[in-house]
C-alpha cells in the first residue's frame, strides 16, 4: 500500500512497521492550475492544499494521512473523501502540546490510526516490527519474551490515555490538558495520574525520553552554508541551492521526514509516540521555545537562511518577523504558489540571495576570471533582458559608457539579446572582437546563449545604482512584471532585497491596463495625474479589480487625471511597502520604465517624504550594472 503523508507529526514508521509503503507528499512539478480542487474546494484554501488534492488525484497512492495542522488540512480531507472514497484518508488530530497528558492523548490517537489502517489494508502491527523498523534488533534468545507485544486496540483505547512515562503529576501539565477541551480523555488522564501517584517507585525507575530531540545539521568548512525553515519547501529549493554549490546545513520546514528516533525495546510504541511529539515543534505548537533554542544555537554558523512559505498560509509569519529583526544570519523570505510557474521567481530570488552572502559577488567572479582585456578586447557589454524591454550598454576600461540601447522585448528573449547587442555595438563603433566579456541580467538572461555569464537583476541593479550614485542606500525599481526594493552598503553590495508576489500589481503592466481603460497612452497617464485636482482612491491593487474600479469611475464621470493620480498613488503604495521591508534609508533611488512616470514618482517622494534620485536613463541601470561586473570579471 502507498500512503502519503505531508506533516511530520504523521507516525509514518508505525505505518511502515505494518507494510504500508509511506511517501511523502509534494506536489507535482509540472503542476500549473488547479482545475480539479477548485471544483470543490474552497478559494481561500491555501495553494498547498490544493496542490495535495491534485497530486492525490493524479497519483497512485492508495491513501494518504493527513494532520489537524490546520483548517486547509480539514478541508482537503473532506474534499478527497468525496472525491475518491475508495481510498484510505485519516485525519490524525494532534495536540498542540507536548507534556505528559499530550504524549498520552496522542499515542492513543496513533493507536486509532493504527487500528482504521490495519482494517483497510488488512494488516497487523505489533511493537516488535515497530522495533525493527526503528533500527532495533532482537536476540534470538529474547523472542518468545515479545509475545505480549501484539497490539491490542481495545486495550490500548483505554490504557494510552494514562502516562506511559510515569512522571509526577504536575499543575501545569493538568492545565494545559483541561485546555484541551477533551472531557472524556480528561477523566482518562485523572485515572491515570493516580496511578502514576500510587506507582512512585515505578515512576524513578520508569524509562525517560529526551524532550529536546534536535534535528540534524551539517556544516561544511568549504562551501557557504544556507538553512531552510518555514513551512512546505520543495525538493526544487535544495537542487537549486545544491547546484550553486551551497551546503544545507538544515532543513527544519514542516514537511522535512529526515529523523532518527532510538529504538526502546520495553513500551515501544508509546517512547515512539512520544519522541514524535516532541520532536523540534512546528510553529502551531504551544511550547516553541525549543525553536527559538535551535535558531539560536544554528543562526550565527550559517551564511544565510532560507523562510519558505506558502502563499496564503501565515502561520510561520511571527517567527519569519521576529528572525528577520534579531536573526545575526541574512533572510530570504520566499513564497510559492506550488506551481511550476513558481520556479523563474524562486530561482531569481535564490540567486540574487546568494549573490548577496558569502557567496559573494566580488568572489564568484574572481573564481571565474577570464583572460585580462587586450589590446583588441578592449569593452564589456552588459544586457538586460527584461519583460517589457531588453537593454545593452557596452563600457570601456575608464568604467565609461560608451553606447547604450533599449528595445522592446518581442516574442523571444534571445532574438531581442541579440538585437540590441548589434545595435550598441554598432553605436559604439567597435565589432564583437572588441568585447572581452559579456553579462546577462533579467528574467531573459538565461536564454542569451552568447552571453558568458547571468547574474541576477537584484545585484545589477544594486551595481548599477551605485555607479550612477554612490550615495544610494534604497532602490525602488518598477518594471514591467514585477517590483523590487533593493538596500545597498557603501559598496554597492545588495544587503537585502523583497520583490512583489507573482501578480501584475503595481508594475509597468498594471499601468498599461489602466491606460488603456482611460484610452490614453502610457506615457500620457504619468503627466495627466500631476494635473489632478479632485483625491480618489483606487482601493484594489488586483489588477482585474483595479480596472474594474476605473471604469467604474468613468462610468461616474470623474475626470482622468483624478482617476490617473489615484492609480499612481496605488501603485506608490505597494512599492511603499515593499520600500519598508527592506529599511527606509536615504538616499532613495528608482530605476525601471516607471521611473519615467512622474506621477508615480511624486506619489512615492510623498510617501518617504524625500526626493527620489533618477538617472538620465532609469532603464539601463540594470544592464549598467551587469557591464560594470563584466568589467570586473575581465580586468
């Protein structure tokens, strides 16, 4: 039987230990809608859940075990029951505390799991195999000593609500079992602490099971060393840190199986059930210190740290802000959707990570030094190749620009690269056997086959920014499918950076929609909100809805350059945000295509309450960037 399974509360080794054949759950990377699960679920359901539902559906498990984690975990069992009866689907309530009462509420919630699968699949467990499938081995000579050890259900509903560890009986543990809103196990666990009163010489002599079980890490003395934590990382994240070269130290995210329990030959499944429990908690456990306790110890010999979470679910969102203020560690915040569209923003966000830690820039490109210019290879080119339009500038040794271009990106990446790499060099004056090094940089940078190199936009544009001006400390950049704020040192070294969510809000596409609603052109759109007279406020930042309000507004006879400013103002607004989370210091720079708007501009310089700084040419500060790191490559 293949069972599967998402959390690691899921007492996959007593399943195992009875035949089932346990995977653990992800989903399906080729996955890009969610067709099926949203015929039946819920669209507030988180993307995970629905991701489960269509894996299910899709796969060939024969069932799947499931935790009361949360309300999405509920909802998802209830739509498989539906969907596919004939399949094995129990949901495992697991406390949210792990004191003596809990473990003994628990083992028997694993026991009745035990028990609906041992009926499903007609199968038997007993203590012994649990045993061995920890790793234990029995004596030849001991076997008919384990003949008790045959699971008996009935007996054990009744007897696992009393503590299998006996410790003494303490208030706090009472009190947070009466939380629990359990009477009827309650009672149980009052029985049960008077005989572990009346059993004080057992108690001392009674086996006692480290609460404090750690998960493993690894460091490496070689390779820069990143830790994954949050919630439901994918196997993508580890082979795209893996093939940079980077060492996970740890993997502590809600779904991670990589645990080691010692096997205990006497009480067998209740030292298991416990060491489950207490194993390093999830965030939704009462008692997280634990966590706080790891984190402390791990966070000053790691690089960096990688929060994964998943769109919509914001249960690790505390921990993810308290690490992120005290963390002596760089944080990545990243969010999926758990599609495979997923993938281009995680790999962006991965890479400028790691360009921005010890896997620095300055040293990546030191490692990879090509040939020192000569006489003939005498300029760099760096190309931007982004969603609206593909930019080149092409250098010369004096960190001159000597030519810049900007195209419009057309249908393929690589044929507009090419494009505008002819056209700077012919407005340079100089042939291809003149450049020593070219860079890529954007979301196209990976389909630029000539290029000798792709760097991330995050680290160009932080290059780029502080060529122009080396007193920038904050980039906002806007372009065409996405934003990002970026903080810079005194160096022009990205510190940290935060780009918007997989949507159109608030970039250049989001503005063209709007414009086309106004049935004005885009360049119209900036210099008509300055003429603004009238305050309206654009409430979504939805792209759909967005252009819903408008042409609502049309339809109640506002005029454009109200309607105009108030869109600019939205657009302000969330790249306000995302200004915050990286640390309001001046000086303030914007780079994109929006920069060219002023009435975006305006609505931002009234947010930070200062002057933003703009270049000439705010859309080749990225392809500056990547030129002024090619230059660094080949000198």
């Amino acid at each position: 039987m293949r069972i599967g399974y998402v959390c690691k509360y899921v007492p996959a080794e007593a399943l195992e230990a009875m035949g089932a054949h346990m995977e653990r759950i992800e989903p399906d990377e080729s996955l890009v809608s969610f067709d099926a699960a949203e015929s039946c679920m819920h669209a507030n359901v988180c993307s995970f859940a629905k991701a489960t539902f269509e894996t299910v559906l899709s796969g060939n498990l024969d069932g799947i075990v499931l935790t009361t984690c949360c309300d999405s975990m509920r909802r998802l069992a209830d739509a498989l029951r539906t969907q596919t009866p004939n399949l094995f689907i129990h949901v495992l309530d697991v406390p949210r505390d792990t004191g003596e009462a809990a473990c003994a509420l628990y083992q028997r919630r694993v026991a009745e799991l035990l028990s609906a699968y041992g009926k499903f699949a007609n199968a038997t467990f007993s203590e012994k195999k649990l045993f061995a499938q920890l790793g234990g081995t029995v004596c030849p000579e001991e076997g008919n000593c384990d003949s008790s050890l045959e699971l008996d259900y009935a007996r054990l509903r009744s007897e696992a609500a009393q503590p299998s560890f006996r410790l003494a009986k303490s208030s706090s543990v009472s009190q947070s079992f009466a939380n629990s809103n359990q009477a009827a196990d309650s009672a149980a666990w009052s029985e049960g602490c008077e005989a572990s009163e009346r059993s004080a010489t057992a108690a001392a002599a009674a086996p006692r099971v480290d609460n404090a079980l750690q998960p493993q890490t690894h460091f490496s003395p070689a390779l820069p060393n990143v830790g994954i934590a949050g919630a439901r990382a994918n196997a993508e994240i580890k082979r795209i840190l893996e093939a940079h070269g980077v060492n996970i130290a740890f993997d502590i995210t809600c779904t991670n199986a990589s645990r080691r329990f010692v096997p205990q030959k006497a009480d067998t499944l209740a030292h298991y059930a416990h060491n489950v429990l207490t194993q390093l908690p999830c965030a939704r456990m009462r008692d997280i210190s634990p966590r706080k306790d790891f984190f402390d110890r791990v966070l000053p010999q790691i690089d960096g740290l990688v929060f994964h979470t998943v769109q919509f679910c914001d249960m690790y969102s505390y921990e993810y802000s308290d690490l992120k203020r005290t963390s002596p560690a760089p944080i990545l915040a990243l969010e999926t959707d758990c599609t495979a569209q997923s993938r281009g923003q995680m790999l962006t966000r991965l890479e400028a990570f790691l360009e921005s830690i010890g896997a620095s820039q300055k040293e990546h490109l030191a490692s990879q030094k090509g040939s020192p210019m000569s006489k003939t290879a005498t300029f760099v080119v760096g190309l931007d190749s982004g969603s609206t339009s593909t930019n080149a500038v092409v250098m010369n040794e004096a960190r001159e620009i000597v030519a810049s271009v900007v195209i419009r990106t057309g249908a393929k990446a690589g044929a507009s690269a090419e494009r505008a790499y002819r056209e700077a060099l012919e407005r340079a004056g100089i042939t291809p056997d003149q450049i020593a090094c070219t860079i890529a940089t954007g979301y196209g940078r990976v389909s630029i086959p000539f290029a000798d190199e792709n760097v991330t936009e995050i680290s160009c544009h932080g290059r780029g920014a502080h060529y122009f001006n080396p007193d920038v400390r904050t980039i906002l950049d806007i372009g065409g499918q996405d934003s990002k704020a970026i903080h810079v040192n005194a160096t022009g070294e990205v510190t940290d950076f935060a780009m918007n969510d997989k949507c159109a809000a608030g970039t250049g596409r989001f503005l063209e929609m709007i414009a086309r609603s106004l049935e004005i052109s885009l360049d119209e759109l900036g210099p008509a909100a300055l003429e603004s007279k009238k305050r309206l406020e654009i409430a979504s930042m939805c792209s759909v809805f967005a252009e819903s309000e408008v042409i609502s507004l049309i339809a109640n006879n506002e005029e454009k350059p109200d309607i105009a400013a108030g869109v600019c103002r939205a657009v302000a607004g969330k790249a306000y945000s995302l200004m915050r989370r990286v640390g309001l210091e001046g000086a303030y720079m914007m780079t994109g295509g929006v920069a060219q708007n002023p009435g975006v501009v305006r609505a931002v310089e009234e947010l930070i309450g200062e002057k933003l700084f703009i270049c000439d040419d705010p859309e080749i500060v990225g392809a500056t960037g990547a030129a002024l790191l090619a230059l660094e490559k080949s000198e």
